[in-house]
C-alpha cells in the first residue's frame, strides 16, 4: 500500500519542480551565446550606477547595448540594440579638420602645446602656468653659458624650446631653468629646419609671440616683458630688438637708434631700396633675433620652405604675411642686444673640394637666397597669370 503513495508523492514532486523552473525560466533574462566572444571574466566590471549618474537616457542605451557583446548579458529586453554597427559612427561633419570629418566636433582637438603634463593626479591640475609666449634657440654646447644668461632675461611667462645642433642634450641639466625646457636635439641642422618641423602654427597656437633666436646674441640691455610691452603698444606683428652697430654690420634698419623707442624705416644706400616702403628700408627684420605674432607666424611657416634650411631670403619675403607691413614691421630700440658673430653653426658644415667646413656652409647660403626667390617669383607669377586667365574667361561667359 506504501508503494503506489510514493510512486503519487513522486510524481507530484516532479510536476512542481518543472512549473518552478519553467515560470523562473521566462522570468530571468536570457543568456546571448550568439553575441559570446570571450569569457566574461577577461574583463573588467562596470560600475553601473556611476553610468546611469553620468549619462542620460539616451547615451545609456546606447552605451549598454555596445556593452552586452563583451558582458554577454542583455539588461533589459526593452532596449533595443544599436541601429547601427558600433564602429560605423555615421558622423560626417565636412567643417572639421582633414581627416576628422567623422568625429563628433566635440571631441576634436586641433591644437596642442608645449605644456609640460604630469603622469599622475587631477589632469586639470596639472598646469600652474599657462605661459603666453614661446622663446626658442638653436644651440650647442659650447654656447651653454650664452643661453644661459640669455633666458635669465625671460620671464616665467615664457616656455623655452632648445634646438641641439650637436646631440648634446642631456649635458644641459646643470641648468635649473633646463628641466622646464623642451629639448630637441637633431644633429647638424639649422634653426628654419626645427621651425618648420616643430613649430607648426597649430602646435604654438596658445602663445601669443615666437622668439625664433640664435645662439649668439648678447642680452645685457634686454627684458623680454619690458620688449613686449613696447611691440603691443606700437602694434608690431613681426620685429627684433636694435643691434648695437658692431663691424660689419649690413643693413641700416636693423641697427639700434638712440632717439627712439621704435622705428619702422632706415636711409640705405643709393639704389638698394626702389620704394622707401619695402626692403630693406622698410617692412624689414633679420632672421638672427626675429619675433613673430602668433598670426604672422601661422603665414610665415607656410612660406618656409622644406629643403632650404638656411632661411636666407625669408627677411625679405615676411612682409607679404603682414597687412600694410611698413606699419607692422619695426626695430626696438628701446630693447637692444649684440650679435657677437660667433661662427658655431658654420664649422658644422663639412670639408670638402679644398674648401673650410665653413666656406661651404656659406656658399650654400647664397645659393638658398637666389632659389627661395626664383620660387618666389614664379610663384607669384604664376598666380597672378591664372587669375588672369579666370577673369577673362568669366567675362567671356556672362
């Protein structure tokens, strides 16, 4: 009589135990196998909640179904998965920079800087000082005791940017002022070759001014803030503190007066200027010790060209980057140096066909010059010769 109780007591069992497991079965999310490509414990967990604070609704969903291939669990049967594969963003914004037309504008960064970060804590707390200007020098090590009593006499306000002609970097850390720089060194070359490669409009566009300087300038009679004060007063986008004449000296512009703060025109000899207005009595500075505003530099690097590294000519040219230039373009006086002539950057060139490291370097120099000014020419020519080709032809079609 106790057999056919428990065969009843069983069966019962069994049919309870299948409606449990069926109701928690339709209850419970299931599990997307399809969408399972590595086990779940290869990744990190998500902290849900901090999600759902910093995001809305919408940024949510979509945020979570990008979520469920790598968790393999969908959260909620009510969200749909994205309309879209997530790698395809459908983003097409044609006034961003080249190349990221598929960013939303947001996220798009064009700019940089020489801002030194730090690798740990708050990235909004790295910065004490956001300097406003960029003072740069191409060096090597002999001149070390120039460079330093030349960036005494720039301000906290200024970051520094070394060029190594001669690989000595590291040699520089005797300096307190050095672990703030920023250091290139790229044997053998010359100040236009770093410009053109490390100081893109872009990269230098929070400051305000560019110093691009040689190694051997004197500095007893300059203040880089003091400098500055009298460039903004008079408006100047392209300049260079006087040169105290010295022998040698070329060019009437460039040299210190003593009757005035700043002058923008000089008496040259007869024939060297057919319009008192340009170069060199005009619209002039030398590529020694120029100074550049941040819109002017944006044009001048695009004037620089790749292969003459040298720069000779360049002080003829920048005027074309200055609207009414003959008013922009001026000498300080009230802020002099001394160009001591130190030969450093030639006796890096190299001796051959009986010729002194140096002759060489000069020789190609000139040579720069006459092709920087050919392209020039044609350039211009060319230009001016199409436009007048497209007046033409639209006149004949209207």
């Amino acid at each position: 009589m106790r057999r056919p109780s428990q065969m009843m007591r069983l069966l019962l069992t069994s049919f309870f135990g299948l409606i449990v497991g069926f109701l928690m079965g339709i209850t419970f999310p299931t599990l997307t196998l399809t969408k399972m490509n590595l086990p779940s414990t290869l990744f990190p967990s998500i902290d849900l909640a901090y999600i759902e604070d910093k995001y809305s609704d919408l940024s949510r969903q979509r945020l979570f179904g990008s979520w469920s291939s790598t968790k393999s669990l969908k959260l909620n049967q009510d969200i749909p998965d994205p309309p879209y594969d997530y790698n395809d963003t459908k983003i097409w914004v044609p006034t961003n920079p080249r190349g990221a037309e598929r960013l939303p504008p947001d996220i798009v960064t064009p700019e940089s800087d020489f801002y030194l970060r730090r690798l740990w804590g708050d990235p909004n707390e790295d910065i004490a000082i956001k300097q406003r200007y960029l003072v740069t020098f191409t060096v090597g090590y002999d001149q070390r005791k120039n460079i330093d009593a030349a960036l005494k006499k720039f301000s906290d306000n200024f970051t520094i940017m070394l060029f190594h002609y001669d690989g000595r970097a590291s040699e520089w850390e005797e300096f307190e002022w050095s672990k703030r720089a920023i250091h290139v060194s790229i044997w053998k070359q010359t100040k236009w070759w770093y410009a053109k490669r490390f100081l893109h409009p872009d990269i230098v566009a929070p400051y305000e001014y560019i110093f691009i300087w040689d190694e051997d300038l004197g500095v007893e009679h300059f203040d880089s803030e003091k400098y500055l004060t009298v460039v903004k007063k008079h408006g100047l986008e392209i300049s260079q503190p006087g040169l105290e004449p010295y022998e040698g000296l070329t060019w009437e512009m460039t040299k210190k007066r003593d009757d005035t703060e700043v002058h923008k025109h000089a008496e040259e000899r007869n024939g060297w200027c057919s319009d008192p207005n340009l170069p060199p009595c005009a619209a002039f500075v030398e590529i020694m010790a120029p100074v550049f505003s941040r819109k002017a530099w944006r044009c001048v690097w695009h004037m620089i060209q790749n292969d003459l590294v040298h720069g000779w000519g360049l002080d003829f040219a920048v005027r074309k980057c200055v609207q009414n230039a003959h008013e922009k373009i001026g000498v300080v006086d009230a802020q002099w140096i001394i160009h001591q002539g130190v030969p450093s950057l030639g006796n890096q060139g190299q001796q051959e066909r009986g010729k002194q490291p140096w002759e060489g370097v000069r020789e190609r120099c000139r040579r720069e010059w006459t092709m920087f000014q050919d392209r020039l020419d044609n350039a211009e020519k060319a230009y001016f010769e199409a436009s007048a080709h497209n007046n033409a032809s639209s006149r004949l079609h209207r």
